[in-house]
C-alpha cells in the first residue's frame, strides 16, 4: 500500500495532521474545533484509502477519476477553512508590515489609485473578467486531461497545485494578513455597473477567508496553472493561459483586491515553490525509481502527443 503512494498524497496527507494538531489546540475556544480536529484526523487516512482501494483504475471510471483528482476538491475546502480558523484563533495580523511595505517597494498602494486613474470600462471589465476566470484557468485543466484519460500530465497537474497552494496556506496559518480588500476603501463610481465588475464582487461577498492576503495565491495559482500550460499543453494553448496569469498578476491590484506586493510575492513564490520546493520534496519522498525525470522549470509539451492508456502505474 505505502508503495503506491505519490508525494501529493504524502502531503496532503501531511497538512491534515498538521491542521489536526491546530485544531485540537483550539478545543476551549470553540465547541466545534474538537469535530474539525477529529475530521482533518479522518482526512489523513483518505490518500491511504484511496491509494489501497482505487489507484491503478482507468480514469474513465469514477473511482479511478476520484483517485487523481481529488486535490482539486480539498484545495478549495482547505482554503474556506482558514477564514474559519482565523476567526477563531484570532491572531494578529500584519497588515500594517505589509501595507509599510507595498508603499517601500511601490511608493504608493497601487490598488487605491489605479482604478480612479484609468476608469475605463473596457479596462475592468478585461480585469475583473481575468480575474474571474482565474477558476477556470486553474481548474479546467486537469480536469479535461482527467477526462480524456492522460493519467501522467493529471498527476503531474496534481503535485504541482498541490504544492502551490498548500504552500501558501502554510504562509497564511503562519503569517496571516486581511488585505485591502477588507481593510481599505473601494472605488466608486459608474464601473461598478459592469457585468463582470458586479459578478466579480458577488463571488467575493459569497465567502472570503480572512487572512488569505499574503501572497496572493490567485497569483500563485495562475502562475502554476501556467507552468503546467507549458509543461502538457499544445504552444498556443499555453502562450493564452500564460496571458491569462499575467492578467490575474495585474487584476488583482486593479481590482482593488490585493496591494501589489501581495501580487509579486505570489508571482515569487510560486515560481520557487516550482523551482525548489517541489524537487527536494520529490527527493524526499518519493523513490528515484517511481519518481522518474521530473524537470523543474517548464518541459516541452513533448509528453502531450505521448499515447496513454488506461490510468495506471
């Protein structure tokens, strides 16, 4: 059994217990932070199950599809948790750290003056729409190759969000901020009538967590999605996702979402999550001889045209 676990499934399962033990310390603060203690401690025998029962399925099966995939369904659920978690242990923010150091780096919180600056409509509804579709860059991927059966690139697909956004969770347990979002005016005027500027917003009033702001990991997720563009997909695919980040980098101070040292840090983390982080983790855990070659920075798309079958191995 333990032989057919991968690095992602080591991790998740290794989040959870540490989520578990953050829980469990939180037990005379909340009557339900007991529950969510015992469940993340449920949560880390799931890669454990699904590796004994499921792995090696065809992902044309569901359980076989459930298998690869199931990151894609933690990771927003890990997310909401933090809000939650922040609530409770209520710590202390460093906003103030973080907004001291956009003015040092920027010379002025971009996010404030920009939209005032440029009030075009075009212009936000192309931001808050890359913004918005940030989802559909990060998620629609893995989940199309899932479909049509390419087991390698989903797994690889898997490890990399993973490790991106499970690395930026770790920062926000750590060193949580709220973010201008919250803490800072928005603009007003006629753009907030726009299609995409109202939908974008709603999204957001729909649920936040609070101290999610630093780095961005819409960023840092966009950045990864892009990667795995470059990695998996044809060049032209790959040339439109990475347009795609790079709206995301500029949307969200334009949206007034994020100060944009919350941006590049996104942008840079990411990219050392990618470059660093991720081959000394599959050192770590996973034996050369089931490891493989694992470039660190975007391979060809040679493995695309590669015909596989089924979802094993």
């Amino acid at each position: 059994m333990t032989a057919r676990l991968r690095a992602g499934d080591l991790v998740i399962a290794g989040y959870n217990l540490l989520l578990l033990a953050v829980w469990a310390g939180l037990r005379d603060r909340a009557w339900y932070a007991g529950w969510i203690a015992a469940a993340h401690g449920m949560a880390v025998a799931l890669p454990f199950l699904l590796a004994w029962r499921t792995r090696g399925r065809a992902l044309s099966r569901p359980v076989g599809l459930l298998c690869e995939i199931y990151p894609l369904l933690l990771i927003p659920l890990f997310w909401s948790e933090l809000g939650r978690l922040h609530a409770v242990a209520n710590p202390a923010t460093h906003d103030a750290v973080i907004a001291q150091l956009d003015l040092a780096f920027f010379g002025r919180h971009l996010n404030l003056v920009w939209m005032p600056a440029m009030p075009y409509p075009a212009l936000s509804e192309l931001m808050h729409g890359s913004y918005l579709f940030y989802y559909l860059q990060v998620f629609l991927p893995p989940l199309v190759l899932a479909l049509a059966g390419r087991a390698v690139p989903v797994r690889d697909m898997m490890l990399r969000l993973t490790v991106t956004y499970l690395g930026c969770y770790l920062l926000y347990l750590a060193y949580p901020v709220i973010g201008p979002a919250t803490l800072m005016p928005h603009y007003q005027g006629p753009l907030v009538d726009g299609f995409f500027y109202r939908l974008t917003h709603a999204a957001r009033d729909a649920g936040d967590a609070l101290g999610t702001a630093f780095p961005s990991s819409h960023v840092a997720g966009a950045t990864t999605a892009a990667v795995l563009a470059w990695r998996w997909f044809p060049r032209g695919v790959a040339v439109l996702v990475t347009l795609q980040a790079v709206g995301v980098l500029l949307a969200t101070v334009y949206t007034q979402n994020h100060y944009a040292i919350d941006a590049a840090a996104g942008l840079l983390w990411a990219l050392l999550l990618q470059g660093l982080a991720l081959p000394l983790l599959l050192l770590a855990l996973e034996p050369s001889a089931e490891r493989g070659p694992v470039p660190v920075l975007p391979a060809s798309a040679g493995f695309w045209p590669e015909p596989l079958t089924g979802g094993g191995g």
